[in-house]
C-alpha cells in the first residue's frame, strides 16, 4: 500500500483497509519511542500552525526527531510575514522549497486545500477551521482500537460541542468504516450539523441524538467528550447558553459500563472532572500518546 508523496487532507479520503494498514505501522512505531530511528533522515517538516496547538504541534515535532528528521516552522503567525500581508498561496510556494512535508493548521475552512493545490510536497491538515481534523481522528481511531481490543460491535458516544467542533466530525466520518452504533450528545444548539447526519445515515450508520447523558450512559462503550470552543462561536452571548452544560464526573460515570472508556482530545476546561482521572475509565492521556505513534507512521509513510 503506497502513501509516498500522499497529502493527508480528510479522513473520510481514507479506506478502511488503509486505516488499518496505517494502525498497524503506528504499533510498529512503538519499538522507536525509546530508541529512535535514523528513516526520515536528511528529511525535513514544516510546520505552519495559524492557530494555538499543543498536542498536535509538538506530537509532530517529537515524531519526526525520532525518526531523525528535522523540523521548522512557527506556532504564532504574528511571527511569520501573515502579519505584512502574505497570502497563504505565497508562503506555501516559499516553504515547499524549504521542506519535503507541511504541516498546516488554520483557523479558515479550505485554507488546507488550497495550500495542497499550490504544493509540490505533501500537505498534512493539522485542523483547518471547524470541518476537519484527520490525523486527530486516526489517533482517536487507534486509541479506541488499542483500549478495546476493536471498533465494531461497539456502541461510541460522542459529547459536546458537535457543531462547531472539528475533531468530532472526523471522527464521526471514520467511525463510518465500522460497525457501530453512534450516539450523538449535545445541546440543541450544538446538534451535529445536518450534512454529517445525512452522510452518516447514507452509509447506513445507527445514529441516536439525546441532550441528556444519562439517558444513554449505561449503553455506551466509549464516551469521547470534547471541550465546548467559545473561540469558535460567531456570537459570544450564543456560547454564554451553552457553557458549563455537561461536567463529567465519577457521580456521572456510576452507571456507566465496568469496561467503558473515556476519551477526550484535550485540552479539557471543566467538562471532564478530574476525580475522574484515577478511574479506570479514564483514557484521555494515553489517548494524547497515541497521537505520537500514529503521526510517526504517517510521517514514515508519506516521506519514507
């Protein structure tokens, strides 16, 4: 299965079988967390992050070290020549020249795409506005993969800010490779946007909407809770509504299954408590340390 060169622009670009071949690399990788790897070396990785990040910044700085690449970039566009006027058709024509990857995230929905159109190396979308989130989704894939042993048969829960939220759709359209039962938790205000429903139900997945967590808690397998993005709503009195509406706690989680687990993408501002974080449900750290291995096999493939 060929990725050389391959721009990692949507999960939904993405097989099952593809998937899975990329799961399988992202084991592998494990062996070089403590020993490193010299395969991407003399090889280098740009990245370009419009926006704040943490994890998904430094988790694709770690990974190309360890397998012995080379990184630049910035992580404030105030310090990049976004802030003389440059368009981002120009950087990406200056940087191409400077790296044989780029990494870009970026508060506009398309910039991603429009950037992959102008690039003679790979683009990666590390988050472009509210719509995508690949790599974010593959690794939420791989954690639920490697803490439940599969993805089919199992019932997934997906809480939060399901509007505006980016991680969540993605992971809703790569779940969409599996048999599973998906049930959607939010707010009137924050229902799953109606284009993902009617793509969803198209390749025939059990979709249930509630409001109400504990309506649904003793069904779930997996409950991925995300944080609600007040940097993303249009209308801050809109977000004042909604804020603080869910708060994960152990009194939360007594009648969930003895095997469920909790993911989070991080970070979290209230909505999962931390009496939580000693239960054995909680998944969301080890969760964020996945991000690293699937990114190494990501990066390995596309470069190697």
């Amino acid at each position: 299965m060929d990725f050389s060169g391959r721009n990692i622009m949507s999960i939904q670009d993405f097989s099952r079988d593809e998937l899975e071949h990329i799961f399988k690399i992202a084991s592998d990788m494990e062996k070089f967390v403590k020993t490193g790897s010299d395969m991407l070396k003399n090889k280098i990785l740009a990245n370009l992050f419009f926006e704040p990040s943490t994890r998904t910044r430094l988790s694709f700085v770690s990974a190309m070290y360890r397998l012995g690449g080379k990184v630049l970039g910035f992580d404030d566009p105030k310090m990049s020549s976004r802030a003389k006027g440059e368009t981002l058709v120009d950087t990406i024509r200056v940087i191409e020249s400077y790296a044989d990857a780029i990494v870009i995230r970026h508060t506009i929905e398309g910039s991603v795409t429009l950037a992959a159109e102008y690039s003679n190396v790979p683009i990666i979308n590390a988050g472009s506005g509210t719509l995508g989130h690949p790599t974010q989704a593959m690794l939420d894939l791989f954690a639920i993969l490697r803490e439940k042993n599969t993805i089919d048969g199992l019932t997934v829960g997906i809480l939060g800010d399901l509007k505006y939220g980016r991680t969540v759709k993605s992971l809703a359209y790569g779940l969409a490779n599996y048999d599973v039962q998906l049930v959607f938790v939010a707010p009137e205000q924050l229902r799953m946007r109606r284009d993902v429903l009617e793509d969803l139900s198209e390749e025939g997945k059990s979709i249930r909407e509630v409001s109400d967590l504990d309506e649904v808690i003793s069904d779930l397998d997996v409950l991925y809770v995300t944080r609600i993005q007040e940097e993303r709503f249009p209308d801050p009195s809109e977000y004042e509504k909604v804020k603080g509406y869910f708060r994960i706690n152990r009194r939360t989680l007594k009648s969930a299954k003895d095997d469920l687990i909790v993911l989070h993408p991080l970070p979290r501002v209230g909505e999962i408590s931390t009496d939580v974080d000693s239960t054995k449900h909680a998944r969301y750290f080890k969760q964020s340390s996945y991000g690293l291995l699937v990114r190494m096999a990501l990066l390995s493939l596309i470069l190697s």
